[in-house]
C-alpha cells in the first residue's frame, strides 16, 4: 500500500475504517436473521 | 479545478516491478480494476460459450448436440457465470478505477481488503467450473437453484461454496466502495456534488449489503436440508419449498437493480459528454435511483405470480413492480433531454450509450407487461422472459459496460482505441442482438417454455433466426477483443489528457494513462468544472 502522509487524508482513512466496520456488521446481522426468520417460519 | 499532473509524478513511489508484486499483491485500485476487468472479460468469454452451446442445441428442434442434462448444466452456468462473473465484477473494475478518480481520493479506503475481494473471485469461480468435470456433472437446476430440484445433485455444495465466496467478495468490494465514497471525498466534494457513476455505486454499494448476505443464508440453508436434515425447505419434515422462492426473490430482484444501476450511472457520465451539456436534472437522476433502489426491496413476489400467492399479495406485488417505471422514466426522460438541442457526436461510447437507452427502454416495457399479474400466468416461464431479461442484461448492462471501456480506455491506457473498428463493434453488435433475442419475445408470447432442449416444431423459424443472431453476437464480441488489445498495446494514437472534448470531472484532470498514484494532496474543487456543471443553479 502506498504510504500516505498527508494529515488530512489519514484522518478520512480512519473513519473509513469505522464505516467499513459498521457495514460489515450489518451484513453478518442480515446473514444471520435471513436464517433465524426462516427458522421461526 | 487544479490541472492534478502537478502532485502525480511520483517516481520514488511508482509501480512494483516484479509480475507478482505488481499483481497478485497488489493494493492499488487501479491495478485491482484492470484485475477485475481482465477477468469479467474472460468471464463474458466463458459464459458466451455455454450460450452457444444453448443456442447451437436450439438451432433446430430436436435433441442436435448435447444430452439434455448438459443442456440444463449449460442454462444453470451461463447465468450463474454472466451474473456473478461477468456483470457485477465489471462494474467493481470500473469502480475501483474510476470512483477514487472522481472523487479525489488517492485510492479506495481499504486497499489489502480490496485485494483480497478480487483475488476470492478466481478460487470461487474455479471452484464452480470444476463441477462441470465432476461425477454427476453441475448444477442443473437453474441459477435460482430451487429446492428440491437443486438438492439433486452432488455438486450442490460446491455450487454454495463457490456462491458464498462469490457473496464474501462483493460484499468486501460494497463495504470499501461505501467507506471511499463517504470518507475519502476530497474537500469540496460534496455528495450532490458527485458524479452522477459515484452516486449510482453508492446506492448499488448499500443493496449489496443489504440482499447478498440473504442470498448466503438462503443457500447455507439449502446445504443444511441436504447435508444436516434440516427441513427449512423440505416439504415431508414440515418445511416449505415456496419460502426459498421468498428468500431468493428478496435478494434477486434487489440484485437486479445492483446490475442496472451502475450502468445508469456510467450512461450519465457519457451522454452529457458527447452532448457537450451538463446532465438533465442531476437531482432528479439522483433520487430517482435511489427511488428504484428503495422499491426493489418490495417487489419480489413479482417473480412467483405463478407460484399461488394470495390476491391481495398478487395486487401489491403487481402496483408495487408497476410504481419502478416512473423514477425509470424519469432517468429516460433525462437522459433525452439532455441529447436535446446539444452538440452531438457519435464516437463508440456514444453510440452505445443511444443504444442502451433505446434497448433498455424495450426491456422495460417488456418488464412492465410481466408486471402484469394476470398477463404473467401466462408468460411466467416461456421465452418471453427470456427475452425481456436479456434485453435488460445485455443491451442494458453489457452495452453499458462496453460504452464504458471505449469512453475510459484513453484515460486506462493512455491510447486512443481505433473509432472505425469500434464502430464495426456497435453496429454488428445492436444488429445480432436484435436478431438473437427479439425473435423470443414472439417465441414466448406463442408459449415455448425456457430451459427446454428440444421444442415443438412450430417454433423452429425463430429459433433459426435467434440462433444465427447469437453466433453473430459472440463473433461481434471478438472484434471488442480486438479493439481493447490493439489499444492497450498496440494504438500510436495518444490520448489527451481530457480525451473527449466535452468531458467534464477530475478523472479528466490527471494525466493518460492515469499514473499509478493520483490525488495524494487532495485537488481543489472548482465548481464550474463539475461533471454535471455547477448544481448549485
């Protein structure tokens, strides 16, 4: 990966990762209850 | 806007010179979009040739060429390998190319996480071909894989493997695409700023999360009835067959739009440019793709009219898929009015893009009438459906696709593609599409059922025609082939750095080819020069 320095674009590279965080949460949540609602079906 | 050649000669930090540094390492997202483009075009290769299998075997009534059981492992892979090899890894190249681009980032926000989302693609396709080699063959039951008919074979739970690596990887590629277009904007950019392509991905990006992970539990529990004596769809242990049909359908047809909606996005990019206007209510393009991306969540049913929903599920499901043409509509209006009284030409993407809006249209109209809950028992399952779908898939999203590489490849590799040669492309392409799948509308509407091998003789004149209409289409797509690597390697025709005359937007302030690293100071943001113009007015 190339090296970024610039102080401003670290910062958006860190709540970046937060909003990847939270989607890839939500995405094993849907997983999950796509196959509880089937199960209380 | 700031000319970006002035912070993008980065020689200390050019690209790794070892073939696998370069490649099967690599974090760049413009390396990792050539990466997803070289493969959806083998891909379309591979998926092309089960399609002429099918279309050699329909050529004349009667079983020709292959066992019917291969036939339906050909129908089951073509789909199967066009819809998640083809299209949708496409249209992920394009966005690892080109959203950083528009919107100033210096790459996407994750950049081992989008590595490792391209390299799952080729183990889960290689994985899902070789059951084409297996005792016991592929999946034959058709890419929506209902129970009990795909729980027949022994190459199911590869088939689900291979689809949950499929799912694991678009998923990644939608959470990186999410978190660049939120987080990585240069300052300035706001989001009504954005390209109309970034806004399209955005959404498509939020569907994705949305409806794959339903795709992987609804075929985790398929594995589960086969392999664990679950009875989730298993109708003798107290199970429900039609509950798979609900659970698929809720991802499918949110997944129809994940196909459709970047290529509105990319028909926005190229029409403004060879109509030298900004785009027909920006706005207007923006809520209405997020209005299309809202109703697929509650149109599902429409797929199983058939199946013996309740009346009043019928009703809604049928207004309900009836409300999506008019934010539809209104993109087509759009996209017209803003051809309206501007100064056309008619380069290849250009040509492509008319077409597509055109062709698309068709299969909408076509949709509209399977819309129709009484009308759809009587299509439901014939060659009309077949035809409406590939007139949205192919002229829509395929077109869309090609319109892209020829608008993009001055700016990918720094050459101009040959404009005669692109043109021959088009023309032999719109025409063969034509033949090949207009003829299936009347095919339908007579009642020839898909997925068949052999037919009644009444329909053997179409079929001729559909089947001389698909070898001239795929023939047509080796002319593209020709065109892409006569350009990458070959064109002594360099490309200016904003390649088209009317382009607009950031992409066309970095130098062609693009260099390997862009926007590592964020650009300053002039308005007057936005890819839809100043949309404060």
């Amino acid at each position: 990966m190339h090296a970024v320095t610039d102080a401003g674009t670290e910062a958006r590279r860190r709540r970046a990762r937060r909003t990847a965080l939270i989607a890839g949460v939500v995405a094993v949540a849907i997983f999950v209850l796509s196959i509880l609602q089937a199960l209380n079906a | 806007m700031a000319h970006a050649a002035t912070h993008d000669h980065h020689d200390h930090h050019g690209a790794p010179k070892g073939f696998f540094q370069r490649w099967v390492m690599s974090t760049n997202h413009k390396d990792i979009g050539t990466l997803y483009l070289i493969f959806s075009l083998t891909m379309f290769f591979i998926g092309g040739a089960f399609a002429m299998v099918i279309r050699a075997e329909l050529f004349k009534p009667g079983l020709q060429l292959v066992q019917p059981y291969f036939f339906n492992e050909m129908t089951t892979m073509h789909a199967l390998v066009m819809i998640f090899g083809a299209i949708m890894p496409s249209f992920v190249g394009l966005a690892n190319w080109m959203i950083p681009l528009m919107v100033g980032a210096p790459d996407m926000a994750l950049p081992r996480m989008n590595n490792l989302s391209f390299w799952i693609m080729p183990f889960a396709f290689i994985l899902l071909l070789s059951t084409l080699f297996m005792p016991g063959g592929g999946p034959a039951g058709g890419w929506t894989m209902y129970p009990p008919l795909s729980l027949q074979g022994e190459s199911i739970a590869y088939t689900i493997f291979a689809i949950h690596l499929m799912g694991i990887s678009s998923i990644m590629g939608a959470i990186n695409i999410i978190a660049t277009i939120l987080n990585m904007r240069a300052p300035g950019m706001d989001l009504l700023k954005m390209p109309v392509f970034v806004w399209s991905w955005l959404i498509t990006a939020f569907l994705l999360i949305a409806v794959m992970p339903v795709l992987a539990g609804a075929v985790t529990m398929l594995l589960t009835d086969k392999y664990f004596h679950t009875n989730f769809f298993n109708a003798a242990g107290g199970g429900d067959p039609v509950l798979f049909q609900h659970i698929f359908w809720f991802f499918g047809h949110p997944e129809v739009y994940i196909m459709i909606l970047p290529a509105f996005g990319i028909i926005s990019e190229i029409i403004p440019t060879f109509a030298r206007k900004p785009i027909f209510g920006y706005r207007a393009m923006v809520f209405a793709i997020a209005s299309i991306a809202f109703l697929s969540f509650i149109v599902w049913a429409h797929h199983m009219f058939a199946v013996g929903l309740p009346m009043g599920a019928e009703i809604f499901f049928m207004y309900a898929t009836m409300l999506i043409a008019v934010p539809t509509g209104v993109k087509v209006f759009n996209w017209v009015s803003t051809m309206w009284g501007g100064s056309m030409t008619f380069e290849t993407p250009m040509l492509f893009s008319i077409a597509f809006v055109i062709l698309f249209t068709i299969g909408g109209f076509s949709g509209l009438m399977l819309a129709l809950a009484p009308a759809d028992f009587q299509y439901h399952d014939t060659y009309f459906v077949v035809a409406h779908f590939h007139y949205v898939l192919v002229t829509g999203a395929a077109f869309s696709i090609m319109a892209a590489a020829y608008y993009w490849l001055p700016k990918w590799s720094g050459n101009m593609y040959s404009e005669t040669w692109g043109k021959v492309h088009f023309w032999s392409s719109v025409i063969s599409v034509n033949v090949l799948f207009f003829p299936q509308h009347f095919l339908g509407l007579a009642g020839m059922p898909r997925r068949i091998p052999d037919y009644n003789v009444a329909f053997a004149n179409f079929n001729m025609i559909s089947s001389i209409g698909g070898f001239w289409f795929g023939a047509s797509q080796l002319i593209f082939l020709g065109v892409v690597i006569h350009c990458v390697f070959f064109s002594k025709k360099r490309a200016a750095d904003r390649s088209w005359e009317g382009a607009r937007g950031l992409e066309w302030t970095v130098p062609s080819p693009a260099p390997f690293h862009t926007f590592d100071v964020p650009p300053v943001i002039h308005d007057d020069e936005l890819a839809h113009g100043n949309t404060e007015h």
